[in-house]
C-alpha cells in the first residue's frame, strides 16, 4: 500500500525506514499513507528522472496466473480475478491512473484474504492488523 500511494502520487525517490518486520497494514489500505505523505508534503528534485519504458508487450505466465505489460503513454491497469467463491467471483477493473482519481477511486481499497491466509501469517509473526 505504501508503494502504491508513492506511485500514484508520483514519488519515485524515497528513503523509508520501518521499524519491526513489516510494512504496518493500517486499515488494509493505502489512504493513512496518502494522508501521511500529505502531511509531509513533497519537494521537487533537480535530477533526472529514471524511468523503464515498455517499448514492445511483455508477458509473463505462472500457472494460471498472467502479467501482461504494454506500451503506453500513460499510466493504467486492467485486472481480472476469479475466485471460487460466492462472495469474490470473478471481478474486472481498469483505470487510468491519474492522482485526484486514486485519490477518490483507489487508495480507500481495502485488501481482503482469507481466514486460513491470515492464520497462516499470524503463525509466522506477520499479518497482526489482518481480520
């Protein structure tokens, strides 16, 4: 969540420093992280950027998982899940990444597992704000 709200909110240069053996999951979401780089604030620098541009699509497949990047001249995603589940299903999203729409339409999303997910992070130490 943390590096989701430093996209969005176009920090590519920072120094994080945490405390104990996890990024703290705060409400399962990134806005307490927004609120927090808002309260710091952000400064410009005077050094070139370094970016990664896709020129060609590149996929990559792992089982019946599937990452698929493409040339663009902006930033958007395009998700597909399916869960046999009645509660997740199959569910789709796409968005165009712009900061005031993350800020409105993303950074309240909240992470979701299940139970024998978070029991199984609790048993190594990890996932101790997961319900």
């Amino acid at each position: 969540h943390v590096m989701s709200a430093l996209a969005a909110l176009g920090i590519d240069n920072a120094d994080i420093t945490i405390d104990g053996p996890e990024v703290p999951i705060m409400d399962g979401s990134a806005a307490a992280f927004v609120d927090a780089i808002d309260r710091v604030g952000r400064a410009s620098q005077q050094q070139p950027r370094k970016v990664i541009r896709i020129i060609a699509p590149v996929t990559l497949v792992d089982g019946d998982k599937t990452v698929t990047l493409t040339p663009s001249d902006e930033t958007a995603y395009s998700f597909d899940i399916s869960f046999d589940s009645p509660v997740i299903g199959r569910q789709t999203f796409s968005h165009t990444v712009q900061e005031s729409s993350y800020r409105a339409d993303i950074s309240f999303a909240r992470t979701f597992g299940f139970l024998h997910e978070v029991e199984a992070l609790r048993a190594a130490g990890l996932g101790r704000g997961g319900s």
